[in-house]
C-alpha cells in the first residue's frame, strides 16, 4: 500500500505534500479518481485585467508601433502579467487537494500548446491556461478542441487572427489570403496526428473553415469571435465529408467531425498513456483507453477515470522521468512553500523547461531521454544543493525523505542521508535521488 501512495502522489499528482503520504488511506485509487470532479475555473490573478482588454492592450501596442513602444510593452505590462500567471500556476499547484486535476489541466495545455516563445502571446498564456483548458479537463473532447483553437492566446499564436478567405468580402477588398497554421497544427498535433490519415487537401479546407474566427480590438464584449467579412464563403470537402456552408456551425460540424474520429481516439490515447504509464505506451493500455474515448464519445472524465482503473501505472515501476515542472512543483510541494515566480522561473529555466515557452506548437517532450542527459542531471543536482543550502538551517533530511518516499524509500537511499556530512547534504541527496527525480 506504501507503494501505491506514492505512484497516487508522484503519478497521478504533483508530488506530496508533507504528511500526505503517511496520512494516506487504504484505497489510493479511490482517494485519486474522487478528484476528477466537476470543471474548476481557476480566478485571474489579482490585478490582471480581463483577457478582451489584454488582447485590446496588446493589439495596440504592436500595430503601427515603434520596435521601442512594443519593447516596452513585452517588458513590462506583458512580463509583469506573465510574472501574476505563473506566481497564481504555482499557488495552485503547491496548495491545491486536486493535484490529479491540476496535472490534467498541465496535461492538455501541453497538448495545446500556446506558447511564449513567441512574444507578442507573453500576456495571454496563463489566461489561456485557465480560461481554455482548465474548465474542460473533465468535459467533452470536442469542448476542450473548440475552447483551445478559439481562444485569442490561440488564434494570435498560429496566426489565425490575420487569416482571410480569398473569397471573402474582406479578403477580396484587402488582398489578403488563407494562413494554414492553425489548420495543420489541429490535425497534426491537436486531433488525427501525423499518421491519422489526413491529406495537404484537408488542410486548406480546414482553414477555409476557420476562417472567420479571429481577436476583438475594441477591448469590450468577448475577446474572440467571428467575423463573417473574412470567412471563406462556400461548402468544404473534409476528410471526405463534404462541410456545408454555416458560419460557424460550418467549424462547429469540422471540429465534431475530427473530435470523434477514430485516428483521433487513438492519438489522444497514446499520449495519456505515454505521460501516465510509460515513455514506450503498453498497447493494450493504449486501445482499452482509446475505445473508452470511442464508447463515450469523447468524455474525457471518462477517460481519466479508465487511466486510474488500468493495472499498468500501479504495478510499473517510477520509470517516467520527472519533467523540470513537475521537479520544481514536486520540490515546493514537499516542502510546503510557494515560491516566488522569478525563483520558480529560474530554477525551470536552469532546468530547460521556462514556463509557458515550450520551443513549438509540439510543446514540450514527454519522454526521459529529453531530460535526462548527463547534463541536465547535473543541473538537477546544482537545482538540490541550492535548495538544500536554503533549508539547511531549519530543515533535515531524514524527515524530507519520509515525506518524500515514505516507507517506499530504499534502503541505500537512506543510508545515505543518514550518513550526510551536513544537512544541506542531506537535504540535496533526497532531491536528486533517483527515485526522487521519477514519476
């Protein structure tokens, strides 16, 4: 039972807090499936303004703008928001009782990438976070996919905003033309996935459909919508569905027609398994979940229910290699402490992984062999001693690794901590030990 209070608390969760494991009762499963509950809809950070005068701020601040003016409005109105999202992110990661739920919102936003790497999205990608994701974790496929690829964070990011359809009425009178971005990125990464059947022809007719959904500038009303000036007019062939003309039913029957597919069920299946179970998904894990998503139409409740049910992750050994977030996040919840946003930001950059800035729309790895080179170990064991230098003073290094590993914690381990020459030692051998850089 040791066992799975960990798997419960570093698998399924983000990591123990102190006295978690010691408290945890006889049914670890149980304990993890009663936090897949109704939707939670995290609050904005105090002193962010709405997401529609975000985008307001940021629209003017880029158009027939100076390098200067925009410059300084990434350096400063976008960081210091960036700065709010992350400190409110790592609150709720480090306080909340629904851990299994926060790594399911980490989980979809990673599969949705919207990221800061492209600067101009800097102000809006916790707003996406909480605004797109987190209140349909536990809903509908098919919700979650049209909240994602509508949210303004989305639409600027794959430049869907300034896609014109040829033939519209804008687009005839602008000269301007289809951008693809968001399309291809729906069904390469987001729906079918690279191998899910998918032609060159089904990208344009996807973002012909798409056309029409782009960002408010008057900062009043939603913060997306659709204008039917740049919509393309005319009937889609879709994966050999032909998509009537509808406004935005027309998008509304696309993005039903890919949330249901089977190819879909499939990719989203291996990727749960993969972050759950194994960098190298079981098969049978993969087709069991896929044809849960298949029977229940895409209810992702469902879902991450089945993935708690599977005999895999509770009789695998901790393989999955922890990401820098899930590292940083695992620390301060062991520890019992929110950190500041520019320490937790540092101590994922010095990792590889700065929050909110996954490299592309792919977002980050999923696999070990992407963290765990022998120079991000090193980096790790730097990342231990700091911490353990911080908290030597008031904390020791037997205890942290009861709260740490509970009676799962090996022998050697241990023996080690016991046999540290320092408590700062101490305290660095519990947070890099192997089985506590694994999940």
């Amino acid at each position: 039972m040791a066992v799975e209070a960990l798997i419960a608390a570093v698998r399924f969760g983000l990591g123990p807090r102190p006295g978690e494991l010691a408290s945890a009762g006889a049914d670890p499963r149980g304990a993890v499936k009663a936090q897949v509950r109704a939707p939670l809809v995290p609050p904005p950070p105090r002193d962010v303004a709405p997401t529609a005068a975000l985008v307001a701020n940021l629209l003017k601040a880029i158009r027939n703008a100076d390098e200067a003016t925009v410059l300084s409005y990434l350096k400063g109105e976008a960081r210091k928001i960036y700065l709010a999202e992350i400190r409110a992110q790592m609150a709720r990661a480090v306080n909340t009782d629904t851990p299994f739920y926060e790594r399911l919102v980490l989980f979809w936003a990673n599969h949705f990438t919207v990221s800061a790497h492209k600067p101009a999205v800097t102000g809006l990608v916790g707003a996406f976070q909480r605004e797109a994701i987190a209140p349909h974790v536990t809903g509908r496929f098919v919700d979650l996919l049209k909240a994602a690829t509508r949210h303004p964070a989305m639409l600027l990011y794959l430049d869907q905003a300034g896609s014109f359809g040829p033939n519209s009425l804008a687009g005839r009178r602008r000269d301007r033309g289809l951008n693809e971005n968001l399309a291809r990125e729906i069904l390469e990464l987001h729906t079918l996935g690279v191998d899910g059947g998918y032609e060159q022809a089904d990208v344009g007719a996807l973002a012909r459909i798409l056309t029409g959904w782009t960002v408010n500038p008057t900062g009043q009303g939603e913060a997306s919508f659709f204008e039917p000036k740049i919509h393309e007019p005319g009937d889609q062939r879709l994966l050999g569905t032909t998509i009537r003309e509808a406004a935005v039913a027309q998008s509304d029957e696309a993005m039903a027609l890919l949330a249901h597919h089977p190819a879909t069920a499939s990719h989203l299946a291996t990727k749960l398994v993969r972050h759950f179970v194994a960098d190298d998904p079981p098969a049978e894990a993969v087709a069991g979940i896929a044809k849960v998503f298949r029977d229940s139409g895409g209810d992702l409740k469902a879902m991450s229910l089945a993935l708690v049910d599977l005999a895999q992750p509770w009789q695998a050994p901790l393989t999955k290699v922890k990401s820098p977030t899930d590292l940083v996040i695992s620390i301060y919840r062991l520890i019992g402490l929110v950190p500041e946003p520019e320490v937790a930001v540092g101590a994922m950059k010095l990792l590889g992984q700065q929050p909110f800035t996954a490299p592309s729309p792919k977002g980050w790895p999923d696999t070990g062999r992407e963290w765990l080179s022998p120079d991000s170990l090193m980096r790790r064991i730097e990342l231990a001693q700091k911490v353990g230098a911080r908290l030597a003073p008031v904390g020791d290094g037997n205890a942290l690794l009861v709260q740490a590993l509970g009676a799962a914690a090996p022998a050697d381990v241990a023996d080690s901590v016991r046999r540290a020459g320092d408590r700062a030692s101490a305290i660095a051998l519990v947070l890099a030990s192997p089985q506590f850089l694994r999940r």
